[in-house]
C-alpha cells in the first residue's frame, strides 16, 4: 500500500472526530489488566498517525462531560466526514448522545477497550450501537487503529 508521507497530510484531509467519554483521560493510571497500559496520550498519537497513513485527520477529543460531547458531535455534523467514539460509561446511559449520533448524520463506530459483553451485565446494553454502523471492543489500545481503518473504509465507500 502506498500511504501518503506524514509531511503530506495537509488541512484539507477529510477529518475523523475520535471521541472519548469520562474517565478515559485515567488511562495508564489504573485497571490496566482491564484497559492496558497505553496514556490516552499515547492512543491519540496512534490515532493521529493511523489517520495520516489514510490521507485522513484526526481530530481526537476527550470529555467528562454529557453536554460538551453532544455539542462535539452536534459541530462534526459540519466539519467531520465520519465519528468514532468510546462513550465510556455515557454508552450505557446516555440517550442525548444517541440522539446526537442520529442527528449527525455521519458514519459512525463504536469503540471500548474492553470486551463489555464479557464484563458486568449493565455493560452489556449500548444506546450508542443503535446509531453505529458497526462496533469494536476487546482489542485494547489497538481498537482506535482497527476502527480508524474501518472508518477509512466507510468514507472511501461513501465517496
Ligand atoms: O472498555 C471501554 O473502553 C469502556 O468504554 C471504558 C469505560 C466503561 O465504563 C465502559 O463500560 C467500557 C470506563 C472508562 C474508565 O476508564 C478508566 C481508566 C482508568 C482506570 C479506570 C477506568
């Protein structure tokens, strides 16, 4: 595969918004037999060079906060060209973020960590999957490049 040089990735890449719900910005501190060892620091400079290797950009946010998420989503619906997103535990609860997700428009995958149908059973309901084309977990740090290249695939398609 001929992936683009770093130094070529120019503004006008279609953007991918990678979102991150509350806690997230823990990583690395704590539970890493549950969801590695890897910073969210370190997964976003994944992301940031998996989005390159597409002739994509990467816009990764993280919030502990409901409100600001679903305004991140409520703008990508303009600036994004597809969203990924670990809602953390709003995945479980948060109708306002489905509702957004929906609005958007937008390709969309879900992504944890960890396998939440192998954990406790109130990680098994998702709101989010209702709105996503498709859902990663169990792959640890690894999911965001799987889901990166997935989406990659879904913004070519849609072309
Ligand atoms: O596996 C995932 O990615 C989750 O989205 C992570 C959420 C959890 O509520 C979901 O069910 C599955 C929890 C994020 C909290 O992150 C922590 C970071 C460091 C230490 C402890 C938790």
């Amino acid at each position: 595969v001929n992936y683009p040089k770093e130094v070529s990735a120019v503004s006008e890449s279609p953007e991918i918004l990678i979102l991150n719900g509350p806690n997230l910005n823990m990583l690395g501190v704590r539970e890493p037999n549950i969801y590695g060892c890897e910073t969210l620091a370190d997964i976003e400079e994944l992301c940031r060079k998996r989005a390159i290797a597409h002739g994509l950009k990467g816009n990764f946010k993280q919030s502990n906060s409901e409100g600001e998420i679903v305004a991140d989503i409520q703008s990508a619906r303009d600036t994004a060209a597809g969203i990924i997103i670990n809602g953390a535990g709003y995945t479980h609860t948060s109708i306002a973020i489905l509702d957004a997700l929906k609005i958007s428009e937008l390709p969309i995958i879900e992504l944890h960590l960890s396998n939440i149908h192998a954990r406790e059973a109130f990680r098994h309901h998702s709101y989010i999957a209702k709105a996503a084309t498709g859902i990663i977990c169990g792959f640890g740090a690894h999911g965001y490049v799987l889901a990166i290249d997935a989406m990659a695939r879904l913004i070519e398609c849609a072309d």
